[in-house]
C-alpha cells in the first residue's frame, strides 16, 4: 500500500484516512498539523522580530529573573512575589 500524497510504502495498520485519502504517518501529521496564522498581528511581530535585537521591560525582566532563579511558577505565585514591586 503507498500514501496516496507521497506515494511512500507504508503498512496498512500504520495509514490513516483523511479527506478520501489514504496517508502514511508522517503526511497525515503534516496535513492535521498545518500551522495557521490565526492572528495577523502576532504573525507579523513575530517575522518583524526575526533577527533583530529587543528589550524587555523592567516587569518583564523581573518575571524573567524570578522564573530563572526559581523555577516553574504558576502566575498567582509571580502575582504574589512581584506585587510590592509593580505600581
């Protein structure tokens, strides 16, 4: 049996359906994986900040430290230790 969009040689037990199509693993994972833009802005900062230099702010870099320095933290605990220090 070949995946009907690569025409790879795959198993039957290891093909997956999709569309009327018959796929292999990988281009089954490829077509339900597809990446999207489903926010124009955030696509745009994200290609607009590929290889230039950025600066966090203070609050930023303060959460930054506090998760380096600590560890995994839920948001309540980086609410709770950075409070006196936000105004």
């Amino acid at each position: 049996m070949n995946c009907e969009k690569c025409g790879e040689h795959m198993n039957p037990e290891e093909s997956f359906q999709h569309a009327g199509q018959t796929l292999c693993e990988d281009c089954y994972m490829d077509v339900m994986t597809a990446p999207k833009a489903c926010d124009p802005w955030a696509v745009h900062t994200a290609k607009d900040m590929t290889g230039n230099e950025f600066t966090l702010t203070s609050t930023q870099q303060k959460v930054l430290d506090l998760i380096t320095n600590n560890g995994p933290l839920t948001a309540e605990e980086i609410c709770n230790q950075l409070s006196p220090d936000i105004s």
